[in-house]
C-alpha cells in the first residue's frame, strides 16, 4: 500500500473517532420534568338558614321538641353540620307557638356548593296540657311549663330529607321547614308507670320553601 494511501485512512478513522464521542451528551436539567404543586384555593362559603314552622298539634297547650343535630349533605361529598341558632349543642322549639310564626332552627357559613340532602336528629319531645311555654319559641333550652305532662317517646329521631338545593358564592339560601305535630304525635293508648297515657313520636317534616 502506497504512504499516501495509508495517511488517509488514518485520518478517517481518528476523525469518526472523534465524531462518535461527540454525539453523545449528558442530559441537561432544563430538559427534567419539574412541576411544582396546585396551590389551593380559598374555599368559597355561602350562607344557609332554615326556618322552622308547625302544622299544630292540636291537644296540647305546648310541644317542645328538642333537636340535636342538624346536617346537609354535599353533593358527591360528606355531610355537613348546621351550626344551630345562638351557637347552642342543642334546640328546643315550642311547635304550638310556630302554628302562626316562623323561627330560625339553623344558621351558619357553609361551602358554597351543591346539596342533595338534610338530616334533622330529634333528641327528646314532652306535651304541656294546661300552660303554654313563656318566651320565644324555640332556644337553646325552653323552661318547661307548669301543670299536666306528658312524656313522648322518640324511637327514632332521625330524619331524612330528599330535598336538593344550592348554596350560590354570593348571596345565601333560606329554607323553610313544616313540623306537622298531628302527624308526628301519636297516642299510644298504654298507661306509662304514672298511669297517664303514653305518646310517641315519628317527625314528619317537610320542605315548604328554598329561597
């Protein structure tokens, strides 16, 4: 093989050399995928209150009935608590004295939003035959009144209502209750230990109204 020959082929092969080592780079940190984390955003509150009225309960000078709880549901959520009125852990409403007016069961900031359900939990409820209650109608606790009682029995104080409403971003939402005494309060027709005559409950509680 001629010198000339040789020197060229040498050259090529130093120069691919070189070629292959070049093509070859580290990545950069520009190229790494860095997303940083959503920041969260400020929950949105609206303002819900429910209003309590009665269809009375005809036999008695007073019904107070003592709610312990009162939720609304969250479309694809939880449930949710309703503070009650005056910041009590309770509420006793005289129904006789909602025949003719309206009072505020509940009240409070809640997520804006949709709801598909509420939940009232009675606690306990007793008749008044000869007085009626003195002062608002309903309280965080209501003196009970002087004279003939009865105790009322409430196996299960748990209600549910299917009542879809929304809570806007601006504004709020009132919602209007109906306690039906005659519906709720049932004769039982046994003698209690005192030998007078026994009652119980099953609420019966509809939506009139979501403004």
């Amino acid at each position: 093989m001629r010198p000339g020959i040789t020197w060229l082929m040498v050259a090529l092969l130093a120069s691919g050399a070189c070629g292959s080592s070049s093509s070859t780079t580290a990545p950069s940190s520009s190229s790494q995928s860095t997303s940083a984390p959503n920041p969260t955003n400020p929950v949105t509150t609206s303002a819900l209150t429910l209003m309590l009225k009665d269809s009375p309960f005809s036999d008695a000078k007073a019904l107070l009935v003592t709610f312990s709880e009162v939720n609304v549901h969250a479309s694809g959520g939880a449930w949710v608590t309703v503070p009650f009125a005056a910041g009590g852990s309770s509420r006793t409403c005289d129904l006789k004295k909602l025949e003719t007016a309206q009072d505020v069961l509940g009240v409070g900031s809640l997520p804006a939003g949709h709801y598909t359900q509420l939940r009232l939990v009675v606690s306990s409820a007793a008749l008044y035959f000869q007085s009626a209650s003195s002062g608002a109608a309903c309280a965080p606790s209501i003196a009970p009144p002087a004279g003939t009682t009865a105790s009322v029995d409430v196996p299960s104080g748990e209600l549910k209502l299917n009542r879809e409403f929304d809570l806007p971003s601006s504004g709020g939402t009132r919602i209007l209750l109906d306690f039906d005494g005659d519906q709720s309060v049932k004769q039982t027709g046994n003698a209690n230990a005192k030998g007078g005559v026994r009652y119980m409950m099953m609420p019966v509680i509809a939506v009139v109204s979501v403004q």
